[in-house]
C-alpha cells in the first residue's frame, strides 16, 4: 500500500495567535486529498512538531516522515 505523509508544524510564536493551528493545517490537507481521486487508496500518516520553531532541525519529528517513506 502506498503512503502519504502529511508534516504539521505550529511554532511557539503561532501558538500565541493560532494563526495556523494543526486542526486547521490538517483540515487544508485533507481537502486538498480529497480533490485527488488517484490517492483515494493510500495512507496517510501524519507527524506534529507542535511549539518548535522552524529555524531549529532538531525538531523531535521533522525528518521522521522522510525516513518513514
């Protein structure tokens, strides 16, 4: 079966203003699936870095979704 990993991520500065929370990141993506028949069968599996800036790499999940695939 073929996967599709979707990465979210909310900085500590964003978790102040929820200007892009990860219901609402996830909500985009799932939508966006959804205009896409062909990867009607595949899974997804998801990965949240939630109050880790996005200048720091050692994010605790941030290159797991490339191992995984």
């Amino acid at each position: 079966m073929q996967k599709i990993a979707f990465y979210m991520r909310l900085s500590v500065e964003d978790i102040k203003t929820q200007s892009q929370s990860i219901q609402s990141q996830r909500a985009l993506l799932y939508d966006i699936m959804a205009d896409y028949s062909e990867y009607a069968n595949y899974t997804i599996q998801e990965y949240i870095d939630n109050g880790y800036s996005g200048t720091n790499f050692e994010r605790p999940v941030s290159s797991t979704p490339l191992r995984a695939l």
